[in-house]
C-alpha cells in the first residue's frame, strides 16, 4: 500500500485583513482532507496556519504540528487542530522537521517567517536537495509582487528560468490540489 502523501503548509500566524485570505485557508484545509493528504504545518491554532490545520483534521486528515519550545505558550495554543503536536528545540528544527515530512509545499499568504520558510525550501529545490512540488496560492494576488521580482532575478541573470517555472503559482485552492495531483518531478539544473 502506499504511503500517504503530506503537504506542508507555511502561512501567516494572522488572519490577515481580507476574509479572502481565511476562505482560501478554510477551503484548502477542507481540500487537503478529502483529497486523502495529510498535513504537516508550525504548530499554532492562530491565525491562517490554524485554519488550515483544523479544517484539514475536521475532514480526515492526520495533521502534525511543529512548535519550537519557545513558542509553546497558551496564546498560540489557544486550542488543539492537530492530531499530535510535536514540541522541538528551535526554529531550524522546526524547519527541518518539517521539510522531511513534506511531500509538496504550500505557500499561503503570510509574513516574514511565510517568506523565509518558502525561499529556504525554494533554494534548496534550486540546489538540487529535493523534487517536490512548491505551490504558491496567491489568494487576491497576494504573491505577485515577488513573482514579478523572481522574473525580475531571471532577466538579470540570477536564477534560471526552469528554477522558477518549477514553482507552481495557483489563484484558488482547487488549483493547489489539481498542481499535486498531476504532480511529476522537474528536471532541474544539476547542482550548483
């Protein structure tokens, strides 16, 4: 039988200022559960991240969580959507974690630490230290600004075109699960 795959999901620890933002969240959690994926994500029951995390498990999905230490506090915990909760060191473990157990990665809107988990999985995708499929789901255009900037990087001569056509930008949540259904791995650069 084969393994489940899981997806990893980086998202804000805010709901943002558009409803958008939480439709979108709602509905790819709902979608990551009946498309029979499990979910691995930061651990938080706030803001989009829990969103996703609780709509995912109410709809069959085995759902980790990945706290640092640090972040193990009450506000953040303010009640369980995950099936278990794993309690690590630090944020490179966190990381780490769950990079692992990702089998495709799934960028919401977010802040800072959305930005820095997807650009160090982009860049490991682009050294060659994994295949697996990078969505960014670009809920009211929430992501264009950096696409432009990426195209910006290849026309200047800093990233290759294949590198960036390897990450999949979906405007709804049924394009996530559409991307990682027909997913095959790139073939990439060898690496740098």
């Amino acid at each position: 039988m084969e393994k489940k795959k899981t997806i990893c999901t980086f998202s804000g620890s805010s709901l943002g200022q558009r409803e958008a933002y939480t439709r979108d969240a709602a509905l790819l959690g709902r979608l990551i559960g009946e498309n029979n994926f499990d979910l691995v994500y930061g651990g938080g029951a706030i803001g989009l991240m829990g969103i996703v995390a609780d709509e995912a498990k109410k709809h069959g999905s085995f759902v980790l969580g990945v706290l640092p230490e640090s972040m193990n506090k009450k506000e953040v915990r303010v009640k369980n959507v995950e099936s278990e909760l794993l309690i690590v060191k630090d944020m490179h473990e966190r990381k780490r974690t769950m990079y692992q157990r990702g089998d495709f990665f799934v960028a919401l809107p977010g802040g800072i630490g959305t930005f820095e988990e997807l650009m160090e999985i982009f860049t490991w995708k682009q050294l060659g230290y994994h295949k697996k499929g990078i969505v960014l789901l670009n809920t009211e255009n929430y992501y264009s600004s950096l696409i432009q900037q990426f195209e910006r990087a290849v026309s200047d001569g800093f990233l290759k075109e294949e590198v960036l056509s390897s990450i999949c930008v979906a405007q709804k949540p049924e394009d996530v699960l559409s991307y990682i259904n027909g997913y095959k791995e790139e073939k990439l650069p060898e690496k740098i």
